[in-house]
C-alpha cells in the first residue's frame, strides 16, 4: 500500500531532497536521531520538535485560518 500524503512523510520527502540522512537532519536541528526517525514514522511530537524540523530542513511554515 503506498503511503498517504501527510506531514511526516513531507519531512522523509523533504529531508531526501535535500539529500539528508536522518542523522544529519538530526543533527542540524537539534534533536536525537530517534526522534526524527519516530516523526517519519508518524508518532506525535509537540510543536517546539515541529519547529525543529523545520528549521533543520530550511523550510519556513505557512499556517492559513480560515473562518
């Protein structure tokens, strides 16, 4: 079965884009391999880990509310 679109497989697809291994990732945003490895997966993190990421990746976040 192929994978759903969802924001952990964007942060596999990100990190090999930007031809990252976990460990580098990892380390350029401040947290444990196990943790990067755990978000791929799909467990939970919490929004400081999210921002992590993001900025381990490069990538700025864009959050649009709609009413």
């Amino acid at each position: 079965m192929p994978l759903q679109p969802t924001a952990n497989n964007n942060v596999r697809a990100c990190r090999k884009d930007r031809l990252l291994t976990q460990a580098e990732l990892a380390k350029r945003s401040g947290l444990a391999l196990r943790t990067i490895s755990s978000i791929e997966r799909g467990d939970p993190c919490r929004m400081d880990t999210k921002r992590k990421v993001l900025a381990g990746l490069n990538v700025e976040a864009k959050i649009s509310l709609r009413f």
